[in-house]
C-alpha cells in the first residue's frame, strides 16, 4: 500500500495532471450546456416542460388525456381554417397560436400517446411470441423457440403509468463527449508509468532487488484500475451535475422502456438504475483502454511512441459508431468502444446463441473484457522486458 500512496502521489503532483483534470471538468460542463441549449430550443423543451408542471406531469388518467386530445384538436382546426393571428399572443403557451400547435401536435400529443399505448404495444409483441412458439415447437426449432419464450419473460407485464418530461434523461443517457474526456485523461496520466521510469533508467536497479520489480508491477496494476475507477466516477457524477444544472432532469424513477429509443429494450430497470449499469460497463471499456496504454508503456521504447499507439481508441471512439438494433459479431466483442457507448447494446433484444441457448451480447462483452483484463495484468506483472530496457 505504501508503493501505491507513493504511486498516486507522483502522478497528482505533476501540475499538468491536475489542470487537466480541472480544464476537462470545466469543459464537459460546456459541452453539456451547449447540448442541452441545443435540443431544448429544437423540441422546445422549455414549454413542455411548462405543459407539464401545470398538469401534465405525474400519473396519467382519462382527465389528461382528453385534455390533450381536444386542445390538440382545437388547435389543429383552428390551423386547418387559416383563420388565425399571427401576431404575439399572451395568452398562448410559446407566445404564438401556431407554435402552440406545434407544441401540442408535434410533440405532447406523442409523447402521450406513446406511454398510454405502450402496454398494447407490448401485449401485440407478446401475443406473436405466442404464436411462434406454437409455430417452432411443432417444427422442433429449440434456438427459435427459447428466443421467443425470452420474449415473453421479458416483455410480459409492461406499462407507462407516468408522464414526465424526459428529454433531459434521454440526452443523459445518450452522452458520450465525458467518455472522449476520460480516455484523454488515462493517456496523459498512464502514458509515463513504464516508459519513463526505463527512460530514467531504474530498471538498472532491478538486478539488485529481484522481488522490487514483481512489487512495482504489481502496484502499477493497482494504480491502473484505481485511477480508471476515479476517473470514470468523477466524470459520472459531473455529467450527473451537469444535467441537473442545464437540463429539467427528472423522471430517474421511471421505466428505461419509458424513452422511445428504448422502447425495445430487454431490460425492466429504471432510469436511475440503467445509469448506473452504464457506469460498471464504461468502468469495463475504460479499462481495457487503460491496459492497453499501459501495455504499450510497457514495451515502447520512447513516451512520444506510446502518444501515438493511444490514439488508436481516441479513433475508435470518435468515428466507430455501434450498431443500433443489430446482433454483434464475435470480433464486436473485443472493441471497448461497445461498453463505453454501452446503451447501443440495450436498445433491442438480439441475442447471441450459444447452442440453442440464447444469451444477451452483454454477458459475453463483460466476460471477453474480464479475460482481457486478466490477460493484462499478467503482461504487466511479468518480469518480461523489452529488449532495449
């Protein structure tokens, strides 16, 4: 534990790492504002959110419903006839009588009318599942057939009793640009942790305490996972802060299926708690990256040649987008990128065959980046150094 202290305390007392830090933080709150500033204009969130304080929020009944139905309807009419001012309006909503109409039609009237069918949407999907399981089990497909008996558990029993303004939760849920922001951290802070101490040369010390190396080692695959831990929960709860700061977070209680994109979803879990499964599988992804820099740290002559060989998942994150609504192939498990932008793999139910068993990608992204991590650490505890050492 004492080479450990000593090992967070050489990386926090280089000034660069803590202003990073600080400059990162900072930044991640702009970019959280500008994307709530940015999606709160375009859906004119700031007006549903109003809609839904005055009534709308909380549990839905047949009063609120028709409530939306007939001002929609009202609206709508009004629209039809041409017959309407188009001049500022205190007495609507937005402050015009068409952008009520798009208020209403565009977005409430929706949104509504997605929770209230929700639970006939399901029982349809149900019913199917049924119905191919009479099919396959007449026919002896058992992979088919235990696919659809999955549907049935999974999707059985499910409804949306609630109406809230989810937007922030959803852009929440959908934010990557802290993920980009941890990944820079973890390269500037684990870039030196070999290469500069064979650049100093104490490997030249080592022959004279054997096991001062296995110790070191050892502390350096501490120190990777602490710091990665540290990191991706200092940015969890920035981006917590940051969207209850610029955003009207809330809804945390409600079912993930209650965001459209996830209507599919094969997980009964709330808001809240799907947040925080998100973080356990970023904590995953991020350290493979951190392994992998360390790896390169380890077996790379010179500091600016690590640089360069950890721009490879900087890359990867920017430009490799996952899949939506698509089963991964097996070499899909092996990029990182798929747990840090982990929602891809939740959006809908694909999954994996192992026999005729199905299996959610996710147990298996999980298990390979276990076996990699484990594969890791051996690489770093060995005594195996490179030639030029």
């Amino acid at each position: 534990m004492t080479l450990l202290r000593f090992e967070i305390i050489k990386i926090f007392r280089k000034p660069y790492v803590i202003v990073s830090i600080l400059l990162f933080t900072l930044i991640n709150f702009a970019a959280i504002f500008i994307t709530n500033k940015g999606y709160q204009q375009w859906v004119m969130e700031e007006h549903q959110n109003q809609v839904c304080e005055e009534f709308l929020c909380g549990p839905i009944d047949s009063q609120k419903i028709d409530k939306v139905i007939s001002e929609t309807k009202r609206l709508s009419d009004i629209v039809a006839s041409q017959k309407f001012s188009r001049e500022y309006d205190s007495n609507t909503i937005t402050g015009y009588l068409f952008g009520d109409f798009n208020l209403y039609y565009g977005y409430l009237e929706p949104n509504l009318k997605y929770a209230v069918s929700y639970a006939y949407d399901m029982q349809d999907i149900i019913q199917r599942a049924y119905e191919n399981v009479e099919f396959y089990e007449q026919v002896g497909n058992i992979k088919e057939l235990n696919k659809n008996h999955d549907i049935i558990q999974l999707y059985s029993g499910r409804s949306i009793n609630e109406y809230r303004n989810l937007y922030g939760a959803r852009y929440l849920l959908f934010y990557d640009f802290s993920g980009l922001l941890i990944m820079f951290l973890l390269v500037l802070t684990l870039t030196p942790g070999f290469v500069s101490e064979r650049e100093n040369r104490m490997y030249q010390l080592f022959p004279t305490f054997p096991s001062g190396e296995r110790k070191i080692n050892s502390t350096k695959f501490l120190f990777i996972i602490l710091i990665t831990l540290m990191y991706c929960i200092w940015f969890f709860i920035m981006d917590l802060i940051g969207f209850a700061l610029f955003s009207h977070l809330q809804g945390f209680s409600m079912p993930l299926y209650s965001i459209q994109e996830f209507q599919l979803t094969p997980l009964n879990l709330s808001i809240g708690q799907f947040y925080v499964v998100c973080l356990i599988l970023k904590i995953f992804g991020m350290l493979i990256i951190s392994f992998y820099i360390a790896i390169l740290s380890k077996f790379l002559p010179k500091t600016v040649y690590v640089f360069l060989g950890s721009v490879l998942p900087l890359v990867l994150f920017v430009f490799w987008l996952p899949r939506a609504h698509s089963a991964l192939g097996w070499l899909d498990f092996v990029n990182p990128i798929h747990l840090i932008k982990n929602r891809y793999l939740f959006l809908s139910y694909n999954p994996i065959f192992i026999g005729s068993t199905p299996i959610q990608p996710v147990f298996i992204a999980v298990l390979v980046a276990m076996l990699l991590i484990i594969i890791s650490s051996i690489i770093i505890q060995t005594g195996i150094r490179p030639r030029f050492a």
